[in-house]
C-alpha cells in the first residue's frame, strides 16, 4: 500500500515540477468545478449537498477519465460502496455499508434517466455517452421504495437539447478487448432534439479453462438505444429513452483450491437481452409540477452452468427466465411561502411476470457418487444401479408480482435549518406457482452369497408436482432529517437523518432441484424431506439507519469536503448460503439481525486551475447480532463478502496549449483500495486488504482525444469472489494488468 501511495505523490510532484503551460484559450472539461455537482434525480434537491444524506455525483469529464462505461466502474470511486467482477454479468452484486445481495432482490436501486430497473439481472451492461452518474448512500426507501435499502443509483445520459452533432468512441485493450460506439445528436428546431446511440463491446478473455484450452471470460455484446426530447408547450415536456442490449458471454473463471487450476468439463455462458422504454411527461406550473414516468421492461436470459466446476460429469444447470415489467410513478412537487416549504409527493405501481425453466441434469458421475453411492451404502444387500446415466430434474415457475405505494415528503426552511419528513406506505404480493417434475428409473439387485448379483425389481420414478405459494407484505417506511447551512462562505452544513430500508422478500427457485432431489432419496429410503414452504421462501430485509454528516466547501482554498458517520441496525438481512452436503442449488436466507457501523470520507481540491487531487474513504465495521442457523452461533462475526475499507486516490494535472490541433495534455493516476473481505460467516477464509494503480495520458483537441491508459499496474494478485460446493473450495481471481487506448471523436 505504502508504495503504491509512493507512487501517486511522486508523479503529482514530477507534474508539479513541468515547466509552466502556455496559457490563452479556454479549454473545455480540463477542470472540473467546484460546486457543480447537480442533481439529476426528480425527487431530490436542485444541488445535492444542499440534501441531507451522503450521495456523490461523477460527471461525464471524469467518468471518460476512468474509462467507467457501466456502473462497475464506479465500484470504490464512491465511499463504501463495492461491485465485485467475478461470474457473469447476471450477478451485479452491490455492496453498500454492509449490506449487498449476490442474487435475487437488490440491495441498491438502479434507474436510467429516472426510469427503475426491476431486476438486478439487468443492471450489468454497457453504456455510451453517460452524462453523470449520481450514488445516493443509505435507504432511500421513503421515496424510490423497494429493493433501495443500501442506496440508489441513477444515471442520466446525454441530452440532444444539450449537444448537437456526433460522437464516436474506440478503444482497444489487453485481453482482446474492444469497444465501439455512434452517436448521432440533432435538435429540431429551437426545442426538439433526438439521439439515436448505437455500442459494440468484445473480450476476448483472461483466465483459460485447462481442460478444453478455450478461454472462459470472453463476452461479446452491443446496444442500440434511442432517445427524444421535445417540449410540447412552454409548460410540458417529453422525454421518450427506448433502447435494446444483446449480451453473449463465456464460462465462469472459478478455479479450484485444492489445485490452483480452472479445469472443469462442461459448457458454462449466459445470454441475455434486454429491452426497455421509458416515457416521462411533465408539466409545469407556477410554484408547481408534475411529471408521470412509465417503463416497459422486457428480459430473456439464459445461464447454463457446469455446477459442480470439476473436470468429472456431476451436474449441470439451466436457468432460462423471460420477464416482462410495466413501472408508473407520478411525481408530484411544489413550493410554497416563497420557497420555506417545498413538498414531493407522488403514487407509484409496477407489475413483474416472470416465467422461468431450471432444470439440473445429473451426469455419470453425479449419479454414482452422489446417489447411487449413498443408497448402496445404507443397503448392501440390495444394491442399485441406474436405468440411464443421465437424467433432469426439471423445475419450472411461474412468478407474478405487483405492487402500489403512496409517498410524501415536506421540507421546511426555517432561517438556516431545513428539517424535512416522509413516509411511504407500500404494499407488495409475489406469487409463485410451480411444477417440478422427474421421469426416471433404476434396477434393483440381490447381493447373493456367493459375492454375484441378480436382479431383484425394477423402479419407477415418475414425480410430478405441482403448487402454488404466495407472500404479501405491508410497510411504512418513514424518514426524518434535518440540515443546518454554516455561517461561512460556500455551501456549509452539517445534518442528521433516520430512515427505514426496505428490501422485498421471495423465493428460492434454485432450491427446488434440492427439493426434488431429497424427494428421489426418499423414495430410495434415505435422505431428508424439504418443507417446501419453509426451504422456499424468504423474508423481507428491514434496516433503520442513523448518519450524521457534513458538506463543506472553502472557495479560498478551493476544497470541498463530504464527512458522514452511520449506524445501521438490521433485522432479517438476507444472505447467499450454500447448504451444507451434496446439494446443487444457493439458498437465500435470513440472518436474524446484523448492525454496521462506519464512516465516509470524500475530499477534492484543486489548488490552481490545472491541478485536482481527489479522495474517497471509506470504512463499515458490519456483524452479525443474532444468527443462529441450527448448528453455528455467529453473533459477533463480520458479514462476509462485504468489505471493511473502500479508498480511492487520484490526481490529475492538465497542460493547456495555444494550438489549433493540440489544446490540452492531461496526466492522471489513481489507486483503489478493497478490503479485508470475510468469504464466510465463520470468519475463518478472507481477501486482504489490496490495492490497485491506475494511469493515463491523454492528448485533446478541439474534437478529439486521445487516451492511453493502464489498469493493474504493478500487476496485484487478488481475488473477487470465493464459494463452496459439495464441499470443495473455488475462487475467482481478479484481472490481470491491463493497457490500452481510447479514441474519441467528436463533430
């Protein structure tokens, strides 16, 4: 870590040094002002220091400087906040202060231009010509409501009322990466304007498969995304973003502990495509507006899997979903006493269908090991042996959920205090109706007394169930705060929020293949029987968090300051378990009551025009308070896979000439910091605390640039993601040094 910071100050001090740039015309986003950061959100204040909550807005000059085109990008940029790069794109697993999720409902809210995305298989893709990304920390809940608990990401791409003409982007990296995008812009008029954004990405790959040679991480993609603005009238105005992804990807780079090798047998990749429109009227009136916001989202992925990652046939598994949403959210705002009171009230629905297939198919080995194998030993005398060496499980559900919530929020400004309070009231009911199914056979034989074998009966399994589940919840989420703006020039205040976290309940659909396997064992005579109620379902996660905190800025100086500190109590925080045996499928559980507790550090300071050091801190201290999971009491051990340090630095020095091809040179470094990281409950594996370095050097023109750039610089050997399964260790192994160069065109 030591000399990695080394590192940092010493190419600030070799910038420092340079002689002097000439000086003359103005270059554009050479440096980022401070004070700048406005909100995008609709329902948030018009600057977001003026709120009180922890939140970080990074603007399109810096995103382009950090090469962040999805939101994986941003993962340590922004204070506790962690998106580790492990498995395929439908993992997008968030970590916020301690609470995240690895599969089913989100911990963090997403949504593009104010649109909500409602499946978190969908928040892991690329995206051209992000004009900022804003990261609002702690629940947002009382006005975003469900699946906000740890925070809300919104992102807010380029406007065609805000830049005319085109713009290309392409940039070749280390690992046979490439990515490619077109923009068109065009304004109709003096108000109208279109955008039409078209993106390819390819990777070829990092980490190889021993057993077959092929690389496993490779992953080609493209979008093409349309968007429209048009005021109808001096007071209402459209905006229409629809766009379409289509994503291939490879295998899973999980390498094996006991060796050290990726090497496993069967075919691993995920597809998916996605389409979404989002239409968003508003209407404007004197100390008044309202604005209706619908979505139509649509999801068809497919994640197959070598399940058991070993170079033997165990088991495979299919989940095949297609799922279709309709979001509406009208918002509505308004300001009264001369702008002492401020209000945003609003009513929100959506509806979600999901239709989803996942099989598990059972291999020669899985057969003999796992079954055969199991039986044979509680009764030597009669021995089995199976029709087929291969056979399904086969599970197939049905889920429709849906869900209405009416929200408010008043503000008051009362001299400099600003004290505002909301609640939301939310209603919510998910249904799953299944059918599981297993159409099989074996042999029964006699062990005879001179060692030989005879056939005994032949067995039939023919099971065919079906059902149906259903769970409802009713909340209230309230949130109170209040602000106190400094007597000191800037914006100075200091504040205190409580709030109520959210996260919605479900059903573990992968446990159903566990459910029907200990159904084929028990028709065998061994094995233990699944509550299927109890096993399936999943409650809701409930948080109340408490922060303190202050936005601070000295023109003088030009330096701003974020502080916050929070204590976050949990109850039924959801966890990803492996169970413990021979089972093939992850149970979402819930782990009785956590709390976190930590801190947020964010500082930038530019102390002359050409110069900007930036930093970002962050520590969470989260545990368990009670779980007890029927063998292990696990109160007072740290929640794994979230982190307890988050740190990023970088440093950025810009040379300005008076050239009509060349008008700028920009340096810039940067190191990220993640961890300690607990793989388990016990505490007993972990990821050390690890840094990684960053640079880039960019030449600009007046419609150009040109970007070289290095990720992993010294090469650090880490790893993102760790698991069990039938009682073997695997782990993924973060990205290797990486170069590359981007270029960027713009008319």
């Amino acid at each position: 870590m030591a000399k990695y910071v080394f590192l940092v100050a010493m190419a600030l001090a070799a910038f420092n040094v340079m002689a002097s740039p000439a000086g003359g015309g103005e270059y554009v986003d050479s440096v980022r002002v401070l004070g700048e950061l406005n909100v995008v959100a609709l329902k948030q204040a018009q600057m977001v220091r003026d709120d009180a909550m922890a939140s970080t807005v990074i603007g399109r000059a810096e995103l382009e400087q950090l090469n962040a085109v999805a939101i994986k990008g941003i993962s340590d940029v922004v204070p506790n906040f962690y998106i580790p790069d492990y498995g395929s794109r439908i993992t997008s697993s968030m970590y916020v202060r301690g609470i995240g999720a690895r599969m089913d409902q989100p911990a963090v809210g997403l949504s593009i231009d104010n649109v909500p995305f409602l499946n978190k298989n969908a928040y892991d893709f690329d995206l051209a010509d992000i004009a900022s990304v804003e990261m609002l920390r702690g629940p947002q809940s009382t006005l975003y409501g469900r699946n906000t608990i740890g925070g809300l990401i919104n992102i807010t791409t380029l406007s065609p009322l805000r830049y005319q003409g085109w713009r290309f982007m392409v940039q070749g990296a280390r690992g046979n990466e490439w990515k490619a995008s077109a923009g068109w812009y065009h304004k109709f008029g003096p108000r109208a304007g279109t955008a039409i954004i078209a993106s390819f990405s390819h990777l070829g790959g990092f980490f190889r498969n021993n057993y077959n040679g092929k690389l496993l991480d490779r992953e080609t993609s493209g979008s093409l995304r349309w968007k429209l603005e048009m005021p109808l009238s001096s007071s209402v105005m459209l905006r229409n973003a629809a766009s379409a992804s289509l994503l291939r990807q490879g295998g899973y780079p999980y390498e094996y502990v006991a060796t050290g090798e990726i090497n496993y047998n069967d075919t691993c990749f995920y597809r998916r495509f996605i389409f979404n429109d989002g239409l968003t009227l508003g209407w404007r009136a004197p100390g008044f507006s309202m604005t209706s916001i619908t979505s139509v989202q649509y999801l068809d992925d497919n994640m197959t899997l070598d399940q058991d990652f070993l170079p033997l046939p165990y088991f495979t598994l299919t989940q095949r979903q297609k799922e279709t949403g309709v979001t509406e959210d009208l918002v509505f705002r308004g300001d009264r006493l001369d702008g002492r009171y401020e209000w945003v009230a609003g009513a929100f629905a959506f509806y979600k269908h999901t239709d989803m297939k996942a099989p598990v198919t059972f291999k020669d080995t899985g057969i003999a090991t796992l079954i055969e194998s199991h039986r044979n030993e509680a009764n030597p005398d009669y021995p089995i042996a199976w029709n087929s060496r291969e056979f399904t499980l086969g599970s197939a559900f049905t889920i429709p959920t849906y869900g209405a919530a009416l929200y408010h929020e008043s503000t008051f400004r009362l001299g400099r205090w600003k004290l505002s309070a909301g609640l939301r009231l939310d209603w919510e009911e998910s249904r799953l109706r299944y059918h599981s199914e297993c159409h099989t056979g074996y042999e029964v034989m006699r062990l005879n007394a001179d060692g030989s074998l005879s056939h005994s009966r032949d067995v039939v399994i023919d099971i065919d169930d079906r059902g149906s589940l259903r769970r409802s919840y009713f909340n209230w989420l309230p949130k109170i705060s209040a602000l106190y703006e400094l007597p000191m020039d800037g914006e100075n205040n200091v504040y205190a929020n409580v709030s109520k976290g959210y996260k919605s309940g479900g059903f573990n659909t992968q446990m159903f293949s566990d459910v029907l396997q200990q159904r084929l064992m028990g028709i065998m005579g061994i094995g233990a029987k699944y509550d299927v109620d109890d096993v399936v379902g999943y409650r809701p996660e409930y948080s109340w968090n408490y922060e303190i905190g202050a936005h601070l800025t000295f023109p003088a100086a030009r330096l701003s300051l974020d502080l916050s500190a929070f204590w976050i109590d949990c109850r039924d925080q959801q966890l990803t378990m492996f169970p413990s045996g021979s089972t093939t499928g992850r149970i979402m559980t819930n782990a009785g009551r956590t709390r976190s507790v930590g801190a947020e550090l964010a500082a930038r300071w530019n102390p002359v025009s050409t110069l900007e050091l930036a930093a970002s801190y962050g520590f969470t201290d989260a545990r368990f308070r009670e779980f007890f999971n029927g063998i292990t009491d696990y109160a007072g051990r740290v929640i794994p896979y979230a982190p307890r340090n988050t740190l990023f630095i970088s440093a950025g020095y810009t040379f300005r000439f008076r050239n009509s091809v060349v008008r700028g040179l920009e340096l810039g470094a940067d190191l990220r910091g993640t961890g300690k990281i607990y793989w388990n409950e016990a505490n007993t594996l972990s990821q050390h605390f690890y840094t990684l370095l960053g640079a880039s050097v960019a030449v600009r023109g007046e419609w150009w640039s040109l970007q070289l750039w290095g990720k992993n610089l010294t090469g650090t050997r880490y790893s993102t993601f760790y698991f069990m399964s039938m009682g073997n260790e695997f782990l993924q192994r973060g990205r290797p040094m990486q170069l590359g160069a981007t270029l960027r065109l713009n008319f």
